[in-house]
C-alpha cells in the first residue's frame, strides 16, 4: 500500500508543480489558455468551431488536475472571455474550477477544458461569484465529446456546452458537482486594480496587452 502511494505521488507531482506555477502568474495563465485553445479548436473538425462563433462568451482552462487515492479532487486555474457587440472578444475575468469525491478510486490525470456560454442565462450564471454545475436545474449543460457532430443535436439547445482534452489514468472527465468561482485576487494583481467578472469581460473597463494573443487566436476560431 505504501509503494502505491508513493507510485500515486511521484506520478501527481509535476502536475501539483504545474499548478502551483500557474496560480502565481496570472501571465501564465492567460498564456496557457491561448495555447489550449489552439491545440482543441486545431485537433476538432468545423462543428467545434461552428459553437465558438455563435458562443456568447468561453471559459477556458488550461490545466484542470484530478488525483484521487480515496479521497479525490480536481482544480486548477480559468479564464472567461466574452463577446462584446461589435464582435471583438473581452479582456479575460479569472476563475477557479474546483471539486471533491470520495470512492474507491485511484489515478492522476490533467485535462483541458473548453466550455461555451451559449446563452444569455448561462453567462449570467458564469457571472455570479459562484456557480455549481448540476445545481441549476434551469440551466441546460451538454458534453461534446469526441464525436462532435454526435452531440449537435443537444449542443444546440444548451446554456453551456463543455469540452475537454484529457491525459492521464482516469477515462474522462465530468463537471457534475464541481464549483466555479471569481478570482478577485488574480484579476486585482493582472489588472492592477480591484475589478469584478462583469466589470472585466461585460463592461471591459479594463485591459491589458498580455491578453491580446488569446483575443486574436479566439478572433481567428471564433469570428
């Protein structure tokens, strides 16, 4: 039992120092999102990026560990971006993505994960300081998997539509049960100012150049 958790350990160790590097920089972080939003939109076919021009707003992160040895959680660090009415994407808003478990279970696994605000519902849900996925019952939230075209059918007619790009131990990866929250912190110390999600990414009253390859790559995928 001690090898295998020493063995589970040494396996969720760069991922932990992934983490912990990402929550110290919010440059970082930005960077991270622009990049796995070029490996999932590049590796999908066109219904992917079909979502993305009608979506409201997007939420992108970029490094979602989970580990489980019994006890089982997830986080990591998040963007929103929104679509203002010209057509031209927001300054990001800052989030945490986290969750816990307890089962019978055991692994590691990093995963990326893109989820499309679709409605005006879902991204006042987003905007709220927290928002629990499956707590909402008025609020409609579809997986694309790999398939994609398999899922228009539902995408069509959700508030949120999430996909993810996962690596390790574990099969997939679900929301259910997990809680989403602003990062006050993170956008106070990027922005150089207190600032809230609605302020950053409705009103965008604040800006910083540091963002702007994730606007252009969320341009050039999305309109």
């Amino acid at each position: 039992m001690k090898r295998l958790l020493l063995a589970v350990t040494l396996l969720a160790a760069p991922f932990f120092s992934a983490a912990a590097a990402q929550a110290d920089s919010p440059q970082h972080l930005v960077d991270s999102a622009t990049l796995a939003l070029e490996d999932m939109m590049g590796g999908q076919d066109n219904s992917a990026q079909q979502f993305l021009q009608k979506a409201r707003a997007v939420v992108l992160c970029p490094s979602i560990f989970r580990g489980a040895f019994f006890f089982g959680g997830e986080g990591g660090g998040c963007v929103m971006v929104a679509r203002a009415a010209g057509g031209a994407w927001s300054y990001p808003a800052f989030y945490t993505l986290g969750s816990a478990s307890f089962g019978l279970q055991i692994g590691v696994q990093n995963a990326e994960v893109l989820m499309l605000i679709m409605t005006t519902n879902g991204l006042n849900a987003m905007l709220n300081s927290q928002f629990k996925f499956g707590a909402d019952a008025g609020l409609t939230v579809a997986t694309l998997g790999a398939g994609v075209n398999g899922s228009m059918s539902a995408g069509t007619s959700a508030d949120i539509l999430t996909l993810s790009k996962t690596q390790g131990l574990y099969g997939g990866i679900s929301l259910a049960g997990s809680i989403i929250g602003y990062d006050s912190g993170t956008a106070q110390s990027y922005y150089g100012t207190p600032v809230g999600a609605r302020e950053t990414v409705m009103d965008m009253t604040v800006s910083n150049p540091g963002a702007n390859p994730l606007r252009a790559m969320l341009a050039k995928y999305g309109g």
